[in-house]
C-alpha cells in the first residue's frame, strides 16, 4: 500500500502537548482504574448486565465533565448501549468523530491471572493489568487525554463527536444499525477508530486492512439420547465424533482454512511481518508448527481463517460412558478485504452441511457478522497523522499494516459517510495480549498514543484552513 506524503505538512511545537499529556497520565491511571473495575462483558448469560449500564454511566459522566453536549446513552437493537457526546469546535471547523468501546471479552480462567482480572494492576515490568487496559477502555482514555491537552494548549481545534460502543466484542451489530437508522448522529470529515495498535511498542502503525468475521453455531444430531458406549458403541452414530469430523474438514494438512468455492490465495502488499517475530509475539511453544502457507503477513491480514470457539460437550472430569446424542460448536471466520460477509457465511455454511458424515442431521445458526475493511491511505488525513505520529515518537517513521480482527463498524460508517476519511490507531499491539489473560497496557503507549491524536487534530485542522 502506498505511504502517504507529508510534503508540506506544517510541523507544530508538540512539546507543550506532551507535557500536558504527561502531567495528566497520573489522573489517567486513576480513571482506567475505575472503568477496569466494571466487569462489561456484554453477554448477560456470563455477567449481569447492570456492570454494562454502569460502565456506560462513567463514560456518559466522564463526556459531561468534559464539556460535551447530548451526552446519551443510546439504546441499540441488540440490547446494549453506546455513549454518545458533541464538542462543538471553532466555526467554520471540521468534526471529528473519535470510537472507542467500554464492552470487554469475558475474564477466561480468572485464576490464570497473574492479577485479577477486573483490577488494574502495574506489574514489575510496569505495564497495567487489567481485562480491558488496552482493549479498548484504556482507547478511551487515549481519546479523553488528547481532549484534555489539546485545551490546556490553546484549545480543541475542531468539532468533536465521541462514540463508544457497548457490544463490539459481541458482533451483535446493534450500532451498525442504529448508526444506519439514524445516519446524522455519526456524520464527521474524518473518524478516527481507537481500537488497532502499533504493530509493536515504539512502532507507530496505523491499520489500513482489517478482516471481516462471521459466528456461526453448527449442532450434530444423531440419536434420541445417550446411549452406553458399552452396549452401543461400535454402531451408534455419534454426534460427537461426527462434529469433530465436521470441523476437521474446515483445515487442510498444512493447516490452510478450506472452506469449498471460497478463495484463500490473497497476497499482502504492505510491511512483512517476520516468522520469528510473530512466534515470539504469538507465544509459541518450541517445536509446535505455524499454522498455513505463505508469508505470515499474507495468513494474518489477507486469507481467511477459521478458529473453533468452543464446543459443547461433556467436560473429562464426571464424563459417563456414553454415546453422545448432540453436540454443537461456535465457529469463527475471520474474512479478508475483497471477500463479500454475506457470501463467506454462505460458503462456510454449505462446507458445513456438505461434510457431515453418516447422513446425521445438522443445523447451522449465524450469530455474528462483519464486513471487511479496506482503508484508502493516500488521502489527506493520512498525511496529518503521519506528521503527528512522528512528533509522538521522536521522529519515528509511521508504519500501515493490516489487523486479523473485526470492527464491523467502519464499513457502516465508510458506506453512511463516503467522504470522510477513516484512521485506525490504538493500544493493543502484541504484548498486550488483547483477549487472552493478563491482557494489559503499556502507559507510554498510552502516553504517546495520547499525544499522536492531540497532534493529529491540531494538523487536521491546519490541513483544512
């Protein structure tokens, strides 16, 4: 993908911004504490919904104090809410929308926390450990620090909306559709998502690709109820070993994603992400093999992938001799820029239909969509941020990669609004181990992160005079 130029791009004094930055981080640390402590999980089955409201309170609350304008809590189809917040800026002013999201991915095994999970916790290595640090509350406070610079230095020099979501973890889409029912709400000249990372600390990345993602429930039934594996076993269908044979179909030798009629050849034009350094980044164990052909790069950020989520089945611990009767799998596919969602779901559920053996009955059920993301990096915005990220890291060269996950919103938000320009930055590079346990942030990333969106605004405005 091409770099963008920044001939020409005025080059403000930063220092009084990092300083202001700097001074605040103390108070940050505070207020990433507080929103930490709400266990949001947007999955009332796991987790009472009222720790969402209550998260989405503190956000609401922390807008006001701010001085923004119809601070609501938006009420979305899925049942969740998002928070919303107008900053008028100077007249004649561009607006910025600015995205973060207070919803997290559920604790996993609290007891393989080094901290618990819900308390933010500074390590010895000083990072801060907590579900949520950088995955995206500490995005929040990333958006809320700027904010707080930039009018210790003169002012906010353009209008401001402020979006933070309540289910982006979940890929239910109730802001997709709220945003799309009322499509003035979001309007911006530029967005800016606060929920990539760097591709590693000290690294000022922007992520211009992101794969779409699709959840989809698959359920094997074979017998009116469990049998004794004793009496049964040998010719009884089991469900479970058909699913697993179901799912083992989604995987070729080499560990490739094949889901018949849908392409797994992309090619990645952009910066090379090294074997050696993704295994130390991924935490792989000596000897164990990656998964797939071609670049790492390519695997990640162009090709499909297929991840089995969970499965439902008895645990080993109390398991009884049995046949099983039922047995049913979530299963993820993340989905490359190029490759229509809908027509993805469509592939996989038919792969899914079409490799069930022994003639059992199976039903699919999808739970979860997205859309791919492609980024047009050659348009003015970009030139702002490459100038800002380079005064937020000491003359650092900005890099643009491509990020595996989903956030289904910027397709909304690119199709409602075709002219503003969308950025994606954020906290969670590799060492935060986003979604894993002991997620965490490291406070110079926040720091600086802070300061680059400060920057970027400042020059965005500029830009526009």
């Amino acid at each position: 993908m091409q770099q963008p130029s920044s001939a020409g791009t005025a080059t403000p004094d930063a220092s009084g911004i990092a300083a202001s930055v700097a001074a605040l981080m103390p108070r940050a640390r505070e207020e990433l504490a507080e929103l930490v402590a709400f266990r949001s999980v947007a999955d009332p089955d796991q987790f009472p919904r009222g720790e969402c409201t209550a998260a989405a309170d503190w956000v609401a609350d922390a807008l006001r104090t701010e001085g923004f304008q119809d601070v609501a809590a938006l009420d979305t189809p899925d049942g969740t809410q998002s928070v919303y917040g107008f900053l008028p800026g100077p007249a004649g002013a561009p607006t910025a929308l600015l995205y973060a999201h207070y919803d997290v991915q559920p604790p996993l095994d609290e007891a393989a926390w080094d901290t618990p999970p819900f308390t933010l916790t500074e390590g010895a290595d000083g990072r801060w450990y907590g579900r949520g640090a950088a995955d995206c509350k500490g995005g929040f406070l990333m958006l809320l620090l700027a904010l707080r610079a930039l009018k210790a230095n003169g002012g906010v020099p353009v209008g401001v909306k402020v979006i933070v979501e309540g289910s982006e973890e979940q890929g239910t889409g109730g802001l997709e559709r709220y945003a799309q029912a009322h499509p003035e709400l979001l309007a911006a000249d530029t967005v800016l998502i606060g929920d990539a990372g760097n591709f590693r600390c000290g690294v000022p990345t922007v992520t211009a690709s992101l794969r779409g993602m699709s959840l989809v429930r698959v359920r094997v039934d074979t017998l009116e109820g469990n049998l004794h594996s004793g009496m049964f076993g040998g010719a009884a269908p089991d469900a479970l070993a058909a699913l697993l044979r179901i799912l083992d179909s989604l995987r070729d030798a080499d560990g490739n994603t094949v889901i018949d009629g849908l392409p797994a050849d992309g090619q990645w034009p952009g910066m090379s992400y090294p074997e050696d350094t993704f295994r130390r980044d991924a935490r792989v164990l000596d000897g164990v093999e990656l998964l797939g052909t071609g670049t790492v790069a390519e695997r990640l950020w162009a090709r499909p992938a297929v991840t089995v989520l969970g499965i439902d089945c008895p645990p080993v611990v109390g398991a009884t001799a049995s046949v099983h009767a039922s047995a049913r799998a979530l299963v993820s596919l993340r989905i490359p820029p190029g490759t229509d969602t809908e027509d993805a779901i469509a592939l996989l559920t038919s792969h899914l239909e079409a490799h069930v053996p022994w003639k059992a009955r199976v039903s699919t059920e999808v739970v979860g969509q997205g859309q791919p993301f492609r980024a047009d990096t050659t348009r003015p915005a970009y030139v702002a941020m490459e100038a800002a990220l380079r005064a937020a890291y000491d003359g650092e060269e900005m890099r643009i990669a491509g990020q595996g996950g989903s956030i289904p919103l910027c397709n909304t938000l690119a199709a409602l609004y075709p002219d503003a320009e969308i950025l994606l930055i954020g906290l969670s590079e590799p060492e935060a181990q986003i979604h894993a346990v002991n997620e965490s942030v490291d406070p110079r990333e926040l720091e600086r992160m802070s300061v680059a969106v400060a920057e970027f605004l400042r020059r965005y405005a500029a830009g526009r005079e």
